[in-house]
C-alpha cells in the first residue's frame, strides 16, 4: 500500500506550480523530497553523519547531481549502456547548489553530509538545474540536520526586454541575460551567468527580480517543512566553546607582528614565510605536553587573528596585503604569438597571476558533441581551463580534470562566446594554462583567451577582459571596503568573490559568491561598478599589445570556407563509394567535410591554399549547380551541330544556343562562329517542360544600328500543316501581279 505523503503547492507568479512531496520515495534517507514542475522530476535526499571524524577541521559537504538518460526515454551511449562519470554539465549544477548550500549550514558544523539530487523526469518545458537547488534545500529541511536555511536557487532571463523565470529551453536560447542566482530570505549569495554586454544596472535589475521568486519558495519550504514532524527538532550536536584565555594569548602575541607583516606589501611567497615564521615563535611559547593537547585549537585561533589583523589593515588604512589601494590593478604583462607553431596564442599575466591561452581551428568534425538528458548541443566554439599544482608551488596528485577546473573553464568560455561571430567557419578550442596562480586566474583566462583569438585571426566583435572583486565587511562597525583584482589571501579571508567579464560596452559573464547573510544591494552595485573601472584599465593595457584581431589567419593554418548546396545534390558532390568527394580532395589538397542541415548541405573545405579551396569550391558548385532562368553563365562549347551549339554552363549541365541566338545577323554555318571548347557568356533565356535549356547569346552583344528583324523560314516539316494558308497567299500575289498589268 502507497504511503501517504505529505504534499505541497507553491504557485508562481505567471501561474504555474511547483510539486513539493516527502514521505514517499527514499524514506531511510535523512531527508528526502521530490519537487515536480511540469513533466521535470527531481528526486532531492540527504543523510549527514551521526559520528565525528576525529581532525577535521572543515564541514565536509558533497553534492551529487545526476540527471538519468530514462527521464526522458534515452538509452545512455558507451560499451556498457549505463550512466557513468559525471558529465561536465552535472558538475556544474553540483557546483551552483554547492554554493549556496554550503554557507547556510551552521560554522561549526563538521559532520560528513551527502546531498544527492537525481533527474527522474524530464520536461523540455522546466530546465532541471533551475530546480535542484530548491530540491536539495527542501530535502534538508524536512530533515533533523541542523541548517541555517532553507535556500533557493532561479533562473532568470531577459527575453524581448521581459524578464522570466524558470522558462522553457528556446527562452533560454533566445536571452540576452541567463543567469543563476541563489540566496536566503534576506539576501543574494550567489550569481553565476551569460550576457549580450549587458550594463550593470540591467543586471543588477535582473538580480533583484530573481530575489523577490527566491524569498517567496524559502517562505513556501518553511510552511512544507512544518508539516513534517521530524524537521520540528533539528538534532543536536556538540560545539566546541571557545577558550578564551588561549585565544587572548593567542591574539596578544600575534595580531600585531601579522598587521605589521601585512603592511610591508611583501610577495605571496614572502608573506607566507613570515606569517609561518610568527606562528612557529608562538608555539614555542607553549610545552610540548600542553602543544600535545591544543596545537590544533591554537592553529584555529592564530587563523582567526591573522584573518582579524588583514582585515582591520584593509578596513582602518585602506592598505592591502601587496600594498596596493583599494582600486589599484596589479602591474600586467602581456604577449601574443607567444608559441610559434599554434594556431594562436597569448600570455597574460597580473602580478602573480599568469594564464598562457592557445587556439587551435578545425572543422566540424572537432565539434565538442554534448549529448546530454535536459541539453544536447554541439559546440562550435569550446574552453578548457587546466590548474596544474606547479602553479602555487605545491606538489599534488594528478586525478583527471577537477570541478573547479570545469566551473572556471565554463565561466572563461561564457565570457568569450558573445564575441566569436556565429558564421565563423571554424570550430574553435581555446586551452588555457594556468602557470602562476596568487587570484582570479579565471578571469586571466579570460584575457589571455580573448588576445589569442585575435592573434589567431578569429573576427571577434571586441576584446574581453575580466575582473575578480572583493570584500571586506565588518557587521558590527558596518564599514566596508570593495577591493579590486583580489589576491588569493583576500578571497579567502574577505567575504566575497565576485568576477565580471565583459567588453568596453557590458557585462559578458559573471559568477559572484558571498559568504555573509543580509548584503546591501548598494554593496554590490558599489561592486559592479568599481569592475567596470577595473575592466577598462585592463583592456587598455590588452590592446597595447594586439587591439584588433589579424585580417587572416597565420600562413601555416588550414584554412576553412563554408558554402551551402542543396541537400538533393549530396550524394552527387560524394560520388558513389565516395569517389568524386575523394578525387576532389586529392586534386585540391583539401579535406571536405558535408553535414545535412534542413533542406540544404553545409559543405565545409579545409586547405592550406586559398586558390586550391577556391578551386574545389567552384567544382562543387558546378556539381551542385541549379541553373536560373534570367542569369548569365561562363559556359564552354562541348559540340556543334547544324542548327546550333551546346554550351555546358555547369558541370553535367548543358544547355542549347540556337543559330539563331548566337549573332544578331545571320547565321549560315555554325563553325564559322564558335569552335569545341570554346568559352562564351550566354544567358538562360528558357527551360522547356523536359528541363531542357534554351541559351542566347546575342541577346548580350549589342543590336546593331538600324537592324531589322528577320522572319525565320519555316523548316519543311512545318510547312506541312501550313499548306492552305501559303496557297491562299500565292493567290493573293498572283491577283495583285495582275491587277498592275
């Protein structure tokens, strides 16, 4: 017998509902919720551990999305025919409800905690990833885990000026904003989007209109979880006081030494030593059998100190950790062309932070094929992100791509795609490596990516750079400090990381994460605009080096044109067993590459000789060649025959010049005017119903002055039915011949 669940509606604002249920599906489970909008059905269970792991100083939290290839009647591809890794567009999502829940757990919290979220059901109609952060916080609320939330997650668009929610997939591909946006009741923590250049104030619209949805399905899982008698009692857990005379002695020892530190505006590595160095000298003042027992609560509070001294530094002298101000760009470097034998390529490099980005082109065979169960998609233009350990001087196991290297390689690519043309002929691989790494190395990628598609010959519509933002808030005095291009110190110890990119007319993309609960919206419009100075100076220095992208790309690059043939003429262009396409690409020394689309062929050729491209392009055409009547062709003369010539305008194509449509005069012998092989402009005056063509000739040159037109004899075999009214006309004449007599 079904059980009985419990069951809520949340109705949305342009009418549609959202399914809330529990106590149905995964009842062993912590908490569990399914959430159904449409067709689109998640299934959202957490289970968080009753025993502490000893030395864990972290709140150890996993999120798992998976989206099943049944939901929407899919087998999945491979040898083995099931659901494997996570794909990169899985990770993702894990990665945006990560970010909200994670904040929203308590601080001291520190019990391993699995959230899973799997796609059930599929509707076309209601995107997945704009529900699983709703989905994950309701199955934690109907739970006893102790949680600070609940949470949501939204999707908001601008479509045609209006702004939606949570719509259909062609909404989406219709936008010029698509943005993520999750928080609390009381505010924003965290955006992550794509944009057509919009302008701070559009986006911060966009923002503030997803909020008002997000404070409403929070209202609405308060009243769910309240109907759930285990969510009344969230379970206890025990919390580690604070010892407060170690900790004084802690901060009387170290606070100054570490505000002095961070006032010289010494290099990471530097930095790092001497903060090291204060620390060693503070355990010394300890014995080993009281170190025994409390080193690991002196390590907590020496953090606590340092991040309290960095901060009061930043709040009280507006100094940072290098020495720079609170608007101040690191020094930056750049070069392109920086690798000789890649297609192209640039290093950019921001005080110790330094990405080298290359290109490489192909054709649509190196498309990157998404096949996904809620999107499927080839992509013609695609960024991989790679963090290599060297790049912070540390030594690291290597276990394939990480997630942050997925979510920072997403972001980069998001940032540039506006700019690539979407008739570029190319399928286009941006790689960046990041080599030194002290913040915003993302947002090098972004710069050092968008100078190497320039380098590359890419007609990008504008450069593209990108800022990482950051923040300083103390509750208690409300002051605050916006910090432009953070170190990696600051976004550890401020309270926010909000990257922008853009070009010099809007926003491209941006991915904001803010670890404090009531944010001023004024705070972040503060912020917005700040990026946008940030921006501006930085693509300054970006066209110092290359402004505008090279008019072709470099002379070893293969290069690729795109022409459209009719579909009907497919397997003519391909020959049977692939023999004309074949001798084609041999005589041409290019590779061909043919893909259906609609009710037309896109033909792609790929050569590192412009001439022999352009030659393979006019067989093709000629092969796949639809003549029209009124246009004028270049045809050849392939036989002569009394009555006229045929003439091949196309390849296989011939058609008919008439003796009388060579020459305005008259014609008595054919050779005497056009020989086999011959090149003549003529021009498609007719087709018969047989699809036979009539060409003119003479109707190109001009009529002779005072010409008079002549009436053609008729030919014998007309004259036949034609008899009784050629009599009647030799009457006619005889009897006016007599009359004169």
């Amino acid at each position: 017998m079904k059980p009985e669940g419990i069951k809520h509606i949340i109705k949305l604002d342009d009418g549609r509902e959202i399914e809330l249920e529990t106590g149905v599906l995964a009842k062993q489970a912590d908490g569990s919720v399914v959430v159904k909008m449409g067709k689109t059905m998640l299934l959202a269970t957490v289970v968080s551990s009753k025993e502490l792991k000893p030395d864990v100083d972290f709140f150890p939290l996993t999120v798992d999305y998976r989206e099943k290839y049944s939901a929407s009647g899919k087998f999945p591809g491979g040898f083995f025919k099931r659901e494997g890794r996570p794909s990169s567009e899985e990770i993702l999502v894990m990665r945006l409800v990560d970010r909200v829940l994670r904040p929203a757990f308590p601080k001291d919290y520190r019990y391993d905690t699995q959230v899973m979220i799997q796609l059930m059901s599929y509707d076309e109609e209601v995107q997945p990833d704009a529900l699983a952060g709703l989905a994950a916080s309701a199955a934690i609320a109907v739970s006893d885990i102790p949680f600070d939330g609940p949470i949501a997650e939204v999707r908001v668009v601008r479509k045609d000026g209006e702004l939606l929610i949570n719509p259909g997939i062609k909404d989406i591909e219709e936008a010029d904003i698509d943005l993520m946006v999750g928080g609390t009741a009381d505010s924003v923590t965290m955006v992550e989007g794509q944009m057509q250049e919009v302008s701070e104030e559009e986006m911060l619209e966009a923002i503030e209109f997803a909020h008002e949805t997000i404070k409403k399905l929070i209202a609405e899982q308060k009243e769910f979880a309240a109907k759930v008698e285990k969510a009344r009692q969230k379970r206890e857990y025990p919390v580690e006081e604070l010892d407060e005379e170690l900790y004084n002695k802690v901060y009387e020892f170290a606070y100054e030494r570490i505000y002095e530190i961070a006032k010289e505006g010494t290099g990471k590595k530097e930095r790092k030593e001497k903060f090291d160095a204060v620390k060693e000298e503070l355990l010394e003042q300890f014995d080993e059998e009281f170190l025994e027992e409390n080193a690991k609560k002196i390590s907590e509070y020496f953090s606590d100190v340092k991040k309290k001294a960095v901060r009061d530094l930043i709040l009280n002298e507006g100094k940072r950790l290098d020495g720079r101000g609170l608007t101040d760009i690191r020094p930056i470097w750049t070069e392109v062309n920086y690798l000789p034998s890649v297609h192209g390529s640039a290093i950019f490099t921001r005080g110790e932070t330094q990405a080298l980005a290359s290109v490489t082109l192909g054709t649509s065979m190196d498309v990157n094929v998404i096949d996904g169960v809620s999107f499927q998609d080839e992509e013609r233009f695609y960024l991989h992100y790679n963090f290599p350990p060297f790049s912070t001087g540390e030594v690291k196991p290597l276990r394939g791509t990480s997630r942050r290297e997925i979510g920072h390689g997403h972001l980069a690519q998001r940032a540039l795609e506006p700019m690539v043309p979407k008739d570029t002929p190319y399928t286009i691989r941006v790689v960046s490596e990041v080599l030194e790494s002290n913040g915003s190395s993302s947002m090098a990628t972004v710069c050092a990516g968008s100078m190497a598609l320039m380098d590359a010959g890419i007609q990008i519509k504008k450069q593209v750079a990108g800022i990482a933002m950051g923040l300083i808030h103390d509750e208690e005095s409300g002051k605050y400090a916006v910090l432009s291009d953070i170190l990696g110190d600051e976004d550890h110890l401020g309270d926010m990381d909000f990257k922008v990119a853009g070009t010099e007319d809007g926003i491209t993309a941006c991915q904001m994460d803010i670890k404090i609960k009531n944010l001023d919206k004024e705070v972040m419009r503060k912020a917005l605009h700040q990026a946008k100075e940030g921006r501006m100076y930085i693509l300054g220095k970006m066209n110092e080096t290359i402004s505008e992208p090279r008019k072709d790309v470099k002379e070893f690059v293969p290069k690729v044109e795109k022409i459209e043939i009719p579909k009907d003429f497919i397997g003519a262009v391909i020959g049977k067993g692939g023999k004309e396409i074949q001798q084609l690409q041999e005589e041409t020394d290019t590779v061909i590459v043919i893909t259906e689309d609609g009710e037309n062929g896109i033909v792609e050729i790929m050569g590192k000789d412009r001439e022999k491209i352009q030659k393979a392009i006019e067989i093709i055409r000629s092969i796949a060649f639809e003549p029209e009547v009124g246009e004028v062709y270049e045809g050849k003369v392939v036989s002569i025959k009394d009555f006229g010539a045929f003439v091949e305008i196309g390849r296989g194509t011939e058609g008919l010049l008439h003796i009388s449509e060579i020459d305005w005069n008259r014609i008595r012998n054919v050779n005497d005017h056009l020989k086999v092989g011959q090149i003549v402009k003529v021009k498609l005056v007719g087709k018969e119903q047989n699809g036979k063509l009539r060409l003119s000739r003479k109707i190109l040159l001009p009529k002779p002055e005072g010409y008079v037109e002549h009436r053609r004899k008729p030919s014998r075999k007309s004259d036949s039915h034609r008899k009784p009214y050629d009599k009647q006309n030799r009457r006619d004449r005889n009897k006016d011949n007599n009359n004169e007599e």
